[in-house]
C-alpha cells in the first residue's frame, strides 16, 4: 500500500467541490469518487438539467452509496469551496474566461490535457503558454490555479468498487494552492499527492498522459503513476 497523506497531513479539504464541465468520462469519474470519500460535489455543465441528467446517471449506477452529488450550472459549481476543471481542452480559456467573477479567489484544479489522436496513438500538444494550466491561469489572474489528476484513468475511478493505488503529480505556485489541491487528493482513499512543482512544471506532467494513453492502449491495461522511495515531507 501506498502511505497515506504524506505530504498534506493534516490539511482540511473545502467542505464543497464543484465541476465545471464535468458531465464528461474523466470529469464525472473523479466526481463520483470525490463524492464516494464524502465531498459534497456540484457536477456542473453548460446547463444546470445537463448537469444533474448525468449526477442522476451515475447516482442510480450506485444505489447502495450515499453519494452527495448533484448537478448545477457552470456557475454555480464555480462557487464552490474548491473547483476542478474537466473541460475539453480547446474550450478551457473560453469556459474559464466567462465565469472569471466567480472563480475569483479561489483554488481552480486544471485536471485537462491537449491530447489529438494521430493514427492509433494520442499525442500532446503543447499549448503556446506550455500548459493547459498555465493557459487557464493567464485568463484567472484573481484565481489561484493548480494541475492534478491528470494521469488517472477513468474507468478506474469511476468504478467504486475498485481500490486505488496512485500517486497524483500536483503543481502549484502557492502554498495555499498546494494546500487545497493536496488535501482534496489526499481525501480519496488509495491517492496520494505529490508536489510536483510550481505551474511551470504543468506542461510535462500533462503531456505524460499521453504516454501513459498509448501504453494502456498497447498492453490493455490501466497503468497509473507510482513513485516508489518517496519520503514524508520533513523526515
């Protein structure tokens, strides 16, 4: 097993978390474990039906769980405590530009990649910024925005009933950031969160998904990243 919080011990994670566009496969993955672990969770679309239609799909595919997860706009889940980001890439400025009101002052988690399929292989594309994070951050100057969970795959998260066992690579420029991206990493079971480096490092560790893409693809597997002889921040 993987040990637990080792980086983040101690931190309190926001009471709620809110989706903005999150209703696709890696968004309404993450929502439903974040809700399993007992976040309260807006899963937030272009409209707020949308949002609750898909909340409603993935509460009835777990009838016997109390999952805290219902749907909202856009908007509103940007008003919630701590927000992540599960657009398309191509649409992530746009759909972040439109609710940069909301979004002030508060911790944004980019969970996006640039990804374009060539053949029967994904790609990363570099976006002129570097990242897709770091795009997102030059449209949120009042925003604080972090790159986590990138490298999950979503059938493995959004299956339950399925233990994880993964380390999730976060880059932040702030302490606050790395704070509440870390502790909402930390506060699912089986994930723990490693700080991976300021914004800067987001380009990287978000073009690393494609290979982990092609390799799930080429072996039929679901590899996630694992850093083996990682020790407790201060030992």
């Amino acid at each position: 097993m993987l040990p637990a919080r080792t980086v983040w011990k101690g931190k309190e994670m926001a009471t709620t978390v809110g989706m903005i566009g999150g209703t696709g496969p890696a968004g309404r993955a993450l929502a439903a474990r974040l809700a399993a672990s007992g976040a309260e969770v807006l899963l937030g679309s272009r409209s707020a039906a949308r949002g609750e239609e898909v909340a409603a799909e993935v509460r009835g595919r777990w009838p016997d769980r109390s999952l805290t997860l219902s749907g909202a706009s856009n908007d509103e889940a940007a008003r919630a405590g701590i927000v992540v980001l599960a657009t398309p890439f191509d649409a992530a400025a746009e759909t972040v530009a439109a609710l940069a009101d909301a979004l002030a002052g508060r911790v944004v988690v980019s969970m996006v990649n640039a990804l374009s399929r060539v053949g029967g292989e994904l790609h990363a594309l570099v976006p002129a910024l570097g990242s897709v994070a770091a795009t997102v951050q030059s449209v949120l100057p009042r925003s604080e925005v972090t790159a986590a969970f990138q490298h999950l795959p979503a059938k493995h998260l959004a299956a339950l009933d399925r233990e994880l066992r993964a380390d999730v690579l976060v880059c932040a420029s702030t302490a606050r950031a790395a704070d509440a991206t870390g502790a909402l990493v930390e506060s699912v079971p089986g994930l723990r969160a490693v700080h991976a480096g300021s914004l800067a490092s987001a380009g990287p560790v978000e073009a690393l998904t494609a290979v982990l893409v092609n390799v799930n693809i080429r072996y039929r597997s679901h590899v996630a990243v694992r850093l083996e002889g990682l020790r407790a921040e201060g030992a």
